[in-house]
C-alpha cells in the first residue's frame, strides 16, 4: 500500500473519512487553515498522508501537526500525529502510516498526547514510549455540573444498546448559557487576555517563559494569533492572565468542546503556564476556570495532558479532581541528540487538542448542523485520536 502526502484535493475525501467513525469534520477553510500553519512550513514537513482505496480515494489518514518549539535561543521542531483513520478497504495500513511519521526527519520528537485506549499499543511497537513516566495514563476533571453527567451515561447506555435508534436523533444536552457573553467573577488578579500584539504584555511573558531555558512548545504571539484565527471554532477560547505589578505572571487557555451529540459540553484546559517564582498563580487560574466554566454552561473542567510538574502546580486542585484516563495516552519517540526530556513539561497545548476537539455546535450553518448529528462512533476503523 503507497501512502501519499495530503493535497488540497484531498480535502473532501478526509471530510467523508471523519464522518464515517463520528470525529469532527473540518471545513475546507479549516483544512486549509492548518495546511498554512507556519511551524509546518518552517520545515517543508507533510500537513499528513493518506492511502487510497480501490476507488482511487483516500480510505485512510494521518495528520501531522507540527510545533516549533524554543530552548532559550535554540528554535527546534516536534510532530504530533493525529486523527488516524484506517477504513476495512486498507486494512492494516496504520502500521505503515505510523512508520513514516516516526521517520520523518526534521523533528526532535515525534509523539502523541491523545492516544485512546483501543490504538494506545501501537504506538510501544513503533518506538514509542509511554511518557510522562509518572503521568502518561492520568487525565483530571474537575465536576461543576453533575446532573448533565448522569444524563450522558444513561444516553450511551441507551445507544450501546440499540445504536440504529440514535440515527435522526439531534444534538442533546445543550443549555441556555452555550455561548453567551457571561460575567465570570474573575479573581482579584486575575484577567481575561485578548491582547496578542508583538509589543503585549502576553509577548513580554512569552520572552520571560523562555529566559527560563525549559523546552517550550512556541506560544509566541505570532503563533498564538494563528490559532485564533481557526475558521471552524464557534467561539473564541477563553484566555486569562494573571498579572502581578504590572506584569503578566501565568497564563491559561481553555476551550469549550463537547464530543458527540449525547455528551454534555465541557471547558477543555488547552494550556497552563507560569513563570518561576509564581506557581501559586496556578490555583488562581483554575479558581477562574471552574468559575468560568459553571459560569459558560460545561458540566466539567478537564486537563487531557499532565505532568509531575503540572500536578505540583496544581497545589490543592490535583488532589481535588477526578481521575480520568488509564491508558498510556501520552506516548514520545525521541531523535538521537534531542534535548534532555525532563526539559520538557507538556500541556496539551504540545498535542493535537486544539484541532481535535469538536467546538460546541453553536453558530455552525444548517449544512454543518446537519453533520454534527453523527453517532458516537462510526463503522470504520479509527485507529486513533492522535
């Protein structure tokens, strides 16, 4: 089986892809939009491959994100793979797929944050390792809303049960707050962040996070506003900083998602930084984001992607969650000659979770509302969130 890299040609063959095993589809702005993702075009790196089916379409996928990343004046590459999709007309191509992106050259690691639990193993017979040693298995959420959680089991009990009965059916569990301008109560020092300017006190922290000399996915203000700029979000993230005489001392992102149509909408932690001497400002954050999300109508918080030094950031928080996961979702392949790991403390900012996630269907036209009635899961293969 040839795979091949990923044309704009290619663009509605992936659409169809995604709608059969129930994953968010993107728009042909939105494919596009990643395709010009400016990491990616640093190095000349594939935007992903596919496979074509007997019929000379693509019957199978894999995207490859490509991150910058910065060690005090050092600019290095990383790669993330996502959305493997793998349908019974090319069975077994993952393996191939999964040898060509953890060969690709240019990239001093090639991983994945969001593995689930049916594809975790492959990855372990391609090299890769499960990492965080501590952490790699561990997802925390953190409950504001139980009752739309019941409602979510008794719903997916029900499809498991008889899944044809679920095909008209249309999105459940929104609410009257999805996508309203809420008051949020925001701590004391605590701010909404909407400035990306290259003379910002965003950029000023961004230059002050990397003096550091950890190894830092690139949250530059260039690459920021290319993120807000996704055509396919119905709502910008929610963004805070906090600020302390008259600096930017943390920062977080956070997303609204919500997974299918039988699963209630949740405030996804996209990122959680802060300089040296201010780990306290964590809790003020995520104080501000439980708040937040009650306040936005998500029926959890959740952080996808942890570390040991996240949890100890966390301070009162870690203790307080509820663990999710369980499976090695977090797996790394190092190149020879890469930066020490324990430089390395990934958010989910690192991963796939910002063009993964499927935004609440707020603003969607009628012809995107009309996919979104998708089942769960689908019959193809899906090999992987990552």
């Amino acid at each position: 089986m040839t795979l091949r890299e990923i044309t704009e040609a290619d663009y509605p063959a992936i659409q169809a892809l995604h709608r059969s095993v129930g994953w968010p589809e993107r728009s042909r702005a939105g494919w596009r939009w990643l395709h010009a993702n400016p990491a990616r075009l640093d190095i000349g790196a594939p935007a992903g491959w596919v496979a074509d089916g007997p019929d000379g379409q693509p019957a199978a996928h894999v995207g490859n994100l490509i991150q910058r990343f910065r060690l005090g004046d050092r600019r290095l590459h990383g790669a993330t793979g996502f959305n493997i999709i793998v349908t019974p007309t090319v069975r077994g191509v993952s393996r191939q797929m999964l040898q060509t992106f953890t060969r690709q050259p240019g990239v001093f690691a090639r991983y994945t944050l969001n593995a689930n639990a049916k594809s975790q193993p492959l990855y372990a017979r391609h090299g890769m390792q499960a990492w965080p040693e501590r952490t790699h298995a561990l997802k925390l959420s953190w409950v504001v809303a139980p009752l739309p959680l019941a409602i979510s089991r008794v719903w997916r009990r029900l499809y498991a049960l008889a899944p044809d009965r679920f095909a008209g059916l249309g999105e459940q569990l929104m609410n009257g707050r999805l996508g309203r301008e809420t008051r949020l109560g925001l701590p004391r020092d605590v701010h909404r962040l909407t400035d990306f300017g290259d003379a910002s006190p965003y950029a000023a922290f961004w230059e002050a996070l990397v003096a550091e000399g950890r190894l830092l996915a690139d949250r530059s203000p260039e690459i920021q506003r290319w993120r807000l700029r996704d055509p396919d979000l119905t709502q910008p993230p929610l963004i805070l900083s906090v600020m302390r005489d008259g600096a930017m001392v943390a920062y977080a992102m956070a997303m609204m998602a919500k997974s299918n149509i039988l699963e209630p909408p949740v405030l996804e932690i996209l990122d959680l930084e802060s300089l040296a001497g201010h780990s306290d400002a964590v809790p003020a954050l995520m104080t501000a984001l439980t708040t937040a999300a009650r306040a936005m109508g998500a029926a959890k918080l959740r952080l996808q992607a942890v570390t040991p030094r996240t949890l100890d950031r966390l301070g009162a928080f870690a203790g307080n969650a509820r663990q999710e996961g369980g499976w090695g979702h977090c797996h790394v392949e190092f190149a020879p000659g890469s930066p020490d790991p324990a430089l390395w403390s990934p958010t989910p900012y690192d991963g796939d979770y910002a063009v993964c996630l499927r935004p609440v269907p707020l603003t969607a036209p009628l012809a995107a509302q009309h996919r979104s009635r998708q089942a769960p899961k689908g019959s193809a293969r899906a090999e992987s969130r990552a």
